[in-house]
C-alpha cells in the first residue's frame, strides 16, 4: 500500500532552487493561485496536505508527478 509523504515537496523546490516565495509567486502568475508563505511551509513540513484544486498546479511548478508523493509502505 502507498501512503502520502510530504518529503518531496520541499526536495524538489530545492532541487529547482526555488525559494518559497519563488514557488508563490509562480502559483499565482502561471495558475492564479494563492497561498500563504505560512501555507506552503506547513504542506513541506507535513503539518497539512495541499487542497486538491491546488495540488496540480503545485505539482506543475515543482516539475513533479502524483505518484511522488506517495511512497510504498512496508506490509
């Protein structure tokens, strides 16, 4: 069974060398959405998952695909 991880979020903002005020800016100027500084933060660290009508653009921006999310969970 895979389960969700908030881990890649965070590693592939890096990895582009984005900033997250990079990664804001870019949600609202290519997908007009907004979010908070503080909203990003808590989805890279875990604290809470990105709202599904975001979560495509968010994955658009960091170059990442559904299934990175999720990681295989030991049975």
């Amino acid at each position: 069974m895979k389960t969700y991880t908030h881990l890649p979020l965070g590693a592939a903002r890096k990895k582009l060398s984005f900033t997250i005020d990079d990664v804001m800016r870019r949600l609202y100027a290519e997908h007009q959405v907004e979010i908070s500084r503080s909203t990003l933060i808590s989805w890279e660290q875990g604290e809470t998952n990105p709202d599904l009508e975001k979560l495509p653009p968010l994955l658009a921006i960091l170059k990442l695909k559904l299934d990175d999310l999720y990681e295989q969970a030991d049975a």
